[in-house]
C-alpha cells in the first residue's frame, strides 16, 4: 500500500473553523494529484495512508465529522503545528 503526503487543502466554511473538502498530495516542490474527501476515504478503505509533514514531524491523516455534518478530515494530535492540515498551504489551480 501507498504512503501519501498531504501537501496542500481545499477548505470550505461551513462551520466556524471551514472544514477539509479536498487535499493535494505531493513534496515539497508542490502537489502531483488532488482528491477529494470521499476519495481519500475509499483509498484508506484499500489500505493506503495520508499523512502531514512539518517542523520536523510527521502527522497521521483520519476521517473527521465535521460539525456541520459532512465528513473531513483531521491530523493527528503532536508536539507541533506546523504539520496540522489547516497548517497547510491552499491547493492552487496548478502544481
């Protein structure tokens, strides 16, 4: 199975923190691919795994609920924010 590191997101605000709608997974030099949460979902459900990396550390990705009901996604909880999801850089239109 596949180790993705989640290098950028596509948020929405539907509660007061916005929430993951979409991630791009890539390195340091940028995003290769973008998925959506429902694909991210199917992809852990085969066994695959996302993951941040930042200050040094790297995070686990889960699936999330969020508030308003739809589902997203989370990072694990570390010593450090740099590698939190909403930590990361917005997904541009290219990589």
């Amino acid at each position: 199975m596949t180790a993705y590191r989640i290098v950028c997101t596509n948020q929405t605000g539907c509660s007061a923190a916005g929430h993951i709608i979409g991630v791009g997974t890539g390195s340091d030099a940028g995003w290769t691919a973008q998925w959506t949460v429902g694909e991210v979902y199917r992809a852990m459900q085969s066994g695959h795994t996302f993951y941040t990396y930042g200050g040094g550390a790297r995070a686990s990705v889960k699936p999330y609920n969020c508030a308003c009901g739809n589902g997203s996604l989370r990072s694990g909880a570390d010593a450090t924010t740099a590698n939190n999801l909403d930590s990361l850089n917005l997904c541009r239109l290219s990589a």
